[in-house]
C-alpha cells in the first residue's frame, strides 16, 4: 500500500522536527518497526496496524466480535446503496449514509432523523478498519463507501476523523478522490479559522468555554493523525507542518503553570479520555519523559476489571474511555509489559460486555453508534491474540483468558460519552 511506507517516512522526519525546548530532554527520533517503536511512531503505528490485511485480529473471540459490530453498524445506517442496511429498499430513514447518536439498543435500523453530520468519518473508519483487517467483507465495505458517498456530496462533514478516513477509504478502494474530497474539506476548514494554528486554538478554547478540557488532546489528536494521513497522500502541501502544529498546542498546554486540560486534576471533565489522547501529542513531539507521565496516569487509573471510568466524580466503567485507552494505548504503546497487560485486560472487559446485537449498551441501557465504533476500533488498533500476537512480548498473562462475545456482559457504562467532535 503506497499510503503506508509514504506515512513511515513522514513521521521520521515530522516526529524530529519540534524546535529547541519543544521536546523533553530525552527525546528521540522516531523508530521505524512499529511493533517496538518508541512513542514517534504513533501515526506510523495507525497505519501499520491497519496496513497489513489478515496480519492482526486472529483471534476467533476477536474477529467475531469486530464482525458483528461491523454488521451491527451496518444496519444503523441510513443507506442509500441498495439495501445494505437491510431494512426495505425503500425505507423510513432519512437515507444519509449516516447514523443516528444516540438508539435504543432494541433498535433495528435508522430512525426518521437526519444524521449529525460529525459521525460519518469516526463510524465509518471501524467499517474500513474491519475490511481492511480482513474481518468483514462486502458489506462493510458499502457502509464504508457509503459513508464516503455522503462526505463527498456534504461539505459540512468536517470532523478531525472524516479527513483521515477520506484519505484511508481511497486508498482501500484505490480511489483517490475520497481523499481529495478530505482534503477540501479540510482545507476549508483551516481556511475558515485561518490556518493551522487558528483551527487548533479555535477547537482548544471552545472545548474549555464548555467545560470539556478532556475532549482537548482528543480533538487535536484526530487532527494530528488526519493531517498526517493528509501529508503522505499529498506531500509537500505543508500538512506535516500542521500537525506539528496540533501536537504542540497539546504539549504546550499540559506542560504550562495553568494548563486548560490538567494531568494532575482527576475531577476534570473527560479525564481519562483527555489523558489516553494526550498521549497522541506527545508521542507525536517524541516528548518521551511526558509521554511516560501520561501513560503512568493513564494505567493507574484503570479497573481491576480492564476497564476505565470518566473522571472522579464518574469513576463507573465506562464504554468510550475504556475504547479511547485501549486506541491511543494500541496507537502509542513500545511493547511494554504494563501497557501489554492494560491492553490485554481492556479487551476483556469489552468482549464480555457486547450485546447479542453486536452492540454495547450502556448503564442507562442506551446505546451509540460512535461508541460502537469506538470499541471496535480499539479491538482493531491492539490486534491482540490470545498466546500469539504480535504485541506481546511473551504469551503469558495472569488472570482469566478471552471470553466468548456471547458471554454473560461486563457492567454497563456511565452515561457520560464524549461528544462527537466539532
């Protein structure tokens, strides 16, 4: 895959090119085998993680599981090829290629309502992820096409996830228009907040105004990734840059005197969710030191269970932030032996509680499509196998193994699910 070896390379150079005093003093440069690569290659470790179809996911448990989430996914979707979704050809739902945010887990397909138009890259990209990992087959790739059908006809679809899967779905289809439909949008975008830094600091303030700091290193972490993407499909258009740009708005706040989103504060809103992706821009900057800061609160915070919760005032296990862990663990990790385990207990955890749907369904007994997503994600990013991966240093692990999908469910989440992106 030409996307693949193109993004290798703009990380090496991208991961160094922090200016003095931008990284911590032990900073490296960027390793090049992503299964022991140090935190540089976190955007190197995205795309090898989904660049290799039928190299990940073996695990029967697994692969059953990301299968029928995928199927699930599909039927949620208000499509408009076919009958994809299954559901009558011709059908109720607004048929938007989209889903709807928030279902009730008895449901069946889109309801009436229009799509947000800030899901359709996030979801999608656990469609593409499950046939690119060789997981699903056709079906999922018309959810995935479909999705970017509608990016392609809706220039508000503009999310930091849309611009990466763009790239991504044009690459798995070898068609590059979907990436150059992510690039406009994205271009808009920066455009319209004028530039890089503008957009950066346009979504940071506005996550702080509401309260959100948590969502901070979430946001302008897709943002990292995607103008990455963006950069190896179309280099020397200055996206490298802009996500050097993204990682350093990050670092910056959490290493100031009055940081917006604070490590050491436990009660902010979001928090496990703003420290799993803060390690995103660290990793990014090569900023070692903090990246082993992150990640040590990060571990720390998780469930004897495998699972994390949202903050102290929201400590239940909680679906999204345990997802969100076990994606930025998956996308950051050196092969440590803690960060192994961490991985290895989260997916237990989310195995068990998937719903006979496909789905998962929270404490309030309702379920999200995103989160959905979210999780499946997670389970396609760690690519762990019970006693064979490529992860693992050694194939032992304390506790019980992998639990058939079909087993009794893990307790529910909190209801509290991070917003989609703005």
């Amino acid at each position: 895959m030409k996307l693949l070896g193109a993004v290798a390379g703009l990380l090496i150079a991208s991961a160094c090119s922090g200016g003095s005093g931008d990284t911590d003093p032990d900073a490296v440069g960027a390793a090049t085998d992503p299964r022991t690569a140090g935190p540089a290659s976190v955007v190197e470790r995205f795309h090898a993680s989904y660049g290799h179809r039928g190299d990940h996911a073996k695990n029967p448990s697994i692969r059953r599981a990301i299968r029928r989430v995928a199927a699930r996914l599909a039927d949620l979707q208000a499509d408009t090829i076919g009958d994809n979704a299954h559901n009558g050809l011709f059908d109720t739902d607004p048929g938007d290629g989209g889903w709807d945010f928030i279902i009730s887990p008895s449901a069946t397909q889109h309801s009436t309502a229009a799509s947000p138009t800030n899901l359709f890259g996030a979801i999608g990209l656990a469609e593409w992820a499950a046939v690119d990992a060789s997981v699903a087959g056709n079906r999922a790739l018309v959810v995935a096409l479909d999705a970017g059908t509608r990016l392609q006809r809706d220039p508000d679809i503009d999310s930091p996830p849309d611009f990466v899967f763009g790239v991504l779905l044009g690459d798995l289809a070898e068609n590059p228009g979907f990436a150059a439909i992510a690039r406009q949008h994205y271009d808009a975008r920066r455009t319209a907040a004028g530039g890089a830094t503008g957009l950066g600091v346009l979504i940071r303030d506005g996550r702080h105004a509401r309260n959100e700091d948590g969502l901070i290193p979430y946001d302008l972490g897709w943002l990292i990734i995607s103008a990455v993407a963006l950069d190896a499909e179309f280099p020397g258009a200055g996206y490298g840059g802009d996500a050097d740009t993204y990682a350093k708005l990050v670092v910056d706040d959490l290493t100031s005197a009055s940081p917006r989103f604070n490590l050491a504060d436990p009660a902010e809103g979001f928090y496990v969710t703003g420290v799993a992706w803060a390690q995103i821009a660290a990793a990014h900057r090569s900023a070692r030191a903090l990246l082993r800061q992150i990640r040590t609160r990060l571990i720390a915070e998780q469930h004897r269970d495998g699972a994390w919760g949202n903050n102290t005032a929201e400590p239940q296990d909680n679906l999204q932030t345990t997802a969100h862990a076990l994606q930025t663990l998956a996308l950051t990790d050196a092969a440590g032996a803690d960060v192994q385990r961490a991985e290895r207990r989260a997916i237990d955890w989310l195995l068990r509680g998937q719903a006979a749907s496909g789905g998962w369904v929270d404490a309030a007994n309702l379920e999200l499509p995103l989160v959905d997503a979210d999780i499946a994600l997670g389970l396609l990013l760690a690519r762990t196998d019970v006693g064979d991966d490529g992860l693992l240093v050694t194939n032992a692990r304390s506790g019980a193994p992998l639990v058939d999908p079909g087993a009794a469910p893990a307790s529910g989440s909190t209801v509290s699910h991070a917003a989609p992106q703005p």
